[in-house]
C-alpha cells in the first residue's frame, strides 16, 4: 500500500452508482485505503452500507455545517450511537463552521452543532474532521477549548497565517487537489508549511479533480495520487517517501485499526 485517501465521499451521486469500480481504480493506482465521509443522517446509512460492502474503506459519521440547519436539537444522541455501534467508523465530522454561503443566522446554528460533535468525539475518545470555510477565526477560537482531541482541517484553504493558527494548536491540515490550481497558491503555501508529521492528503471526491484531470474526470480516490505528486514537488521531497510518510500520519490519526484489513494484507 503507498496511499490512503483520508477524506471522500463514496456516498455521493457520481460515485454512489459506481462503487466497486471506484473502489478497483483506488487500488490499482496504489491507493490501498481511503475514509468515506458523511455529513447528514441519510447519508450516515449509505455510508455504513458502503464500510459493510469494502474492507478497505474506512467511515466517519457527523453532520457537515451544511447541513446543521437540518437536525433536530437531540441528533447527537443517535450520531454518537451510531458511531459507537461500528467499528470501522473512525472518526467523528466532518463537522465545523462555513461562512462562505450563508447569512448569519444560519452561521449562528452551525456553532452548537459543531461543538456538539466535539464533544461527541471527546466522549468516545475518536479524531475529528473539521471543515472551515472563511472562519478560520472563529473555529480556531473554538477549538482551543478542544485541544485534547486529534483533529485535521481538512480541504485547507486558508491563508498562511491561518495555517500556523491552526498548527500551534496541533491540527492536522488535510490538502486537496486544490493544490494544483492555478488560482490557489495559498493551497501551495501550506503544502509546504506544514510539518511532516501533520501532512495528510485527500480528494474530497467526487469534488476538486486535481490537475490533470480537472474538469475532465469526476474527482475519485484513484485521483489523490496526483494531489501527492503535486504535495512532493512543492516541498521539494521524492513521491515515494511522500506516500510513505502520509500513509504513517493517517494511520497515527485515524488508528491501526481503521486500515486493520489492508495493513495485514500488504504486511503478507
Ligand atoms: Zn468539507
Ligand atoms: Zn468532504
């Protein structure tokens, strides 16, 4: 195995109706494992229907702050039984804040709900999933009460001063295809700020094909293997140690046990 898509979305249209395939594409490109993310109750269902269906998928079940008008006040009683039930759900989110679309009413429900999440994963003692869309400010704030837990800002997106913020607080910081873009060279900067043990890579699929396939293919796991070529050219390290040195920090984040079937079979 030399990689590990930590954040996609099997569940979504696009991907949802050609599973196996995806799945067969991954690992033919070197990509052993990956973590399907979902990020509402209905979502929730299709993602454990997928973990039942491949052993090299790893879940994380929370409610995206998309979504965080849609739940009712008690939904983290049945997220966190949810995630206590299933093994192979490893972690809690993606939870957190975007601002990018929405009036501040909306921005005001987001917060409980987050923190509600938080809580969930400081309870079952699992790493969580931060999405931050324009607030990097005020997730930062709100996760300094947070410390103790594992988290990744994953699809980071902020500026580099963001990017330190969040590692003197210990993050993680997951990058996307969007390292490829030309308009995104802040995406590049962090790429390279981030300290190698912090470093995680992802697809966010079916969203942000990575060069050279963007706006050519729907973005799938296979596809994280040119985020990481991208990763290792811009910090100036060979592809191989890349992968290997990812591959640790998901496994270090996400636990053994998340990759369980996949590190037994590529250890044989
Ligand atoms: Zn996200
Ligand atoms: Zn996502």
């Amino acid at each position: 195995m030399t990689l590990i898509d930590t954040h996609c979305h099997l569940t979504y249209t696009g991907l949802l109706e050609q599973q196996a395939a995806v799945v067969q594409r991954a690992k033919a490109a070197g990509v052993g494992a990956m973590v399907t993310i979902g990020t509402h109750p209905p979502d929730h269902a299709l993602v454990l229907q997928t973990l039942a269906r491949f052993d090299c998928v790893a879940g994380a079940l929370g409610v995206h702050p998309h979504h965080a008008g849609e739940v009712s006040d008690d939904f983290a009683e049945a997220l966190e039984a949810q995630i206590t039930a299933v093994p192979r759900v490893v972690a809690v989110g993606e939870c957190g804040l975007d601002y990018h679309f929405y009036p501040p009413a909306e921005c005001a429900r987001q917060r409980p709900v987050f923190v509600r999440q938080l809580e969930i994963a400081r309870r079952l003692n699992k790493p969580v999933i931060l999405h931050v869309r324009d607030a990097h400010a005020e997730a930062c704030g709100m996760m300094r009460d947070f410390t103790d837990l594992k988290f990744v800002v994953h699809c980071f997106t902020g500026t580099p001063d963001e990017c330190e913020s969040w590692l003197a607080l210990g993050a993680y910081i997951g990058i996307t295809g969007g390292v490829t873009y030309k308009n995104a060279p802040d995406v590049r900067t962090a790429a390279r700020l981030v300290p190698p043990d912090r470093l995680l890579v992802e697809t966010d699929a079916p969203y942000l094909s990575p060069q050279p396939v963007r706006k050519i293919k729907i973005n799938e796991p296979a596809f994280v293997a040119h985020v990481a070529q991208r990763v290792a050219a811009e910090r100036g390290v060979d592809e191989m140690e890349l992968a290997r040195q990812t591959t640790r920090n998901a496994v270090a984040f996400f636990g053994e046990k998340a990759f369980a079937a996949v590190l037994a079979n590529s250890a044989a």
